[in-house]
C-alpha cells in the first residue's frame, strides 16, 4: 500500500512572478528565466526593458496545473531558478518548495 501511494500522481496548481534583474553577465544584454521543479518547467519571455547589466521582465505566470509523485509540498526538495542566454544556463538558485 506505502509503495502505491509513493507512486501515486498528485495534482499541484504553481503560479510564480519574475520580476527584475540587476547585476546581470554583461555578455548578453537580453535573459530569460527558467522556474523548475523536477522535469516541469517555464519560462519568462525576452525582457521588457534592458540596459547595462539589467533586465525588466515583469511577467506573471497563470495558475498551472501539475502532476507530480508527490503527496506534499513538503517533499518537493528543491525550485530551481536559472538565469538562461538562449537555451543556455547563466547562472541558478535552489531552494526548498515550500
């Protein structure tokens, strides 16, 4: 039974903002980021506004809906967020889910 209930899908809704960067690689002038959690992931759309190491994105994401092997939020270790040149990852942060 423990093992069937681990393996169970569970339906989590994630929303997320991006909002601004600053202090950014001087290398590309316009980012993306990416939000992930295990395979799920989104991305931001090209800046609103850049300039000198500094990207303006302002996007807020609908409500999605998400199946993931999870029962909790607590067990949902680790939210990466990737500053992306193209397809390429500049730099990340991770932190817990919850």
């Amino acid at each position: 039974q423990a093992v069937k209930e681990a393996m169970e899908m569970k339906r989590f809704q994630i929303i997320a903002e991006v909002g601004q960067g600053i202090y950014l690689p001087e290398k590309s002038t316009k980012y993306t980021v990416r939000i992930q959690i295990g395979d799920f992931f989104i991305d931001t759309d090209k800046p609103k506004s850049h300039g000198n190491k500094y990207n303006r994105w302002h996007q807020r994401f609908e409500f999605k809906e998400v199946l993931m092997p999870y029962r909790s939020i607590e067990e949902i270790e680790t939210v990466f967020i990737y500053l992306m040149d193209a397809d390429k990852p500049i730099c990340f942060w991770k932190g817990p889910a919850s």
